[in-house]
C-alpha cells in the first residue's frame, strides 16, 4: 500500500473530529513536521500527513488516545507503519504499545506540544507568526504560566530523543508555521 498522503490524511480526520481547535491543532503539527522532514531529508508531504492525522481517536476517545487509531484506520488508506507513527507519539503518556524508535515517530513526540506554545505566542503578537524569533519563542517556553497545558518536560524529552537543539526544533516550528500560516490562521 501506498504511504498515507496528506489529501487522505484531511479527508480521515474530517470524518472523526468536528472541533475547530483540534483541526488548528492537526494544521499546526503537521506545519511543524513538513519542516523537520525537511532538516532531515526525508519526505515532507509523508510526514505533514501524519503530523495532520495524528490526534484522529483524541475527539471520540479522550480518555484512550491513541489506543483506538488502529480501528479508526482499518478501512482506510494507511498502512501499519502509518498506524505505527501516529500511536508512538503517545508512549510514556496514554498508550506504551510503540516507542519511539525513527526519526518520524521522536520528531511528532517532539513537536506535538510544542505547537502549542508557538501557536499561543504567535496568537499574542501583532504579527502573528510573522518574524518570530527563537530567543522570545523560549522565553515563553521557559515561562510555565504561558500555555500552561503544554508539558515541557515532554518537549524536552522529545527534542533529547530526537537529536536535535532545542533552538533548531524551535526554528522548524517558526518556519512550517509561516509556511502554512494560510491553513493555520483561519
Ligand atoms: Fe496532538
């Protein structure tokens, strides 16, 4: 079977998600991954169609993230490693069946809440994502009263696992963002 496109992606998050915020949310993610593929030469539509469809059980089951991606996904164009990518991003938080273990699946772990901080930094500035920089971007990351949901211990470990700087992953966010600000700021 062919890897998931993000075409497909759209259409299979569509069928189980109906709120705004979770559709921001996919956009933001898969934004970010489109531009870690990118640092890592690999395939950037694949992996923003992941980075799209990775919440796909999170609207219907809330409380079993991740456990439910394989049913949800079983009549639909992705394959098991498609299923794969997306359940990893849960280890160690509500789903221990795939560890992280390829440049892909740490990558998502990474920047799954991450976006969420640059995406509440980008909402409070003029200029929107336009122009942000690294050094403010972590002086909101280091605050932990802003977007305070989103777990930095988890960042962190996630940026440990992939490789990477803290600064580059940061930069990667900043440019998938504006790349996409279309698709993001609705
Ligand atoms: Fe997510």
């Amino acid at each position: 079977m062919s890897k998931l496109t993000l075409e497909a992606a759209k259409e299979i998050l569509a069928k189980h998600t109906t709120e705004e915020h979770l559709f921001t949310h996919a956009n933001c993610v898969s934004a970010a991954m489109g531009a870690l593929a990118v640092k890592f030469g690999e395939d950037k539509e694949y992996w923003e169609a992941i980075g799209y469809l990775h919440d796909v059980d999170y609207e219907k089951f809330p409380e079993e993230h991740c456990q439910h991606v394989r049913e949800l996904l079983a009549d639909e164009a992705a394959d098991t490693e498609d299923m794969d990518n997306i359940i990893a991003h849960a280890y160690g938080v509500c789903c221990d069946e795939v560890e992280p273990t390829t440049n892909i699946q740490k990558a998502l772990f990474a920047v799954d809440e991450l976006t969420g901080i640059v995406h509440a930094y980008s909402l409070m500035r003029p200029e929107g994502i336009d122009g942000m920089e690294v050094k403010s971007l972590k002086k909101k990351f280091k605050d932990k009263r802003f977007a305070a949901k989103c777990n930095r211990e988890l960042i962190k470990s996630g940026v440990e696992k992939l490789g990477l700087d803290m600064n580059d992953v940061m930069q990667c966010c900043i440019d998938g963002f504006t790349e996409h600000k279309a698709d993001i700021y609705k």
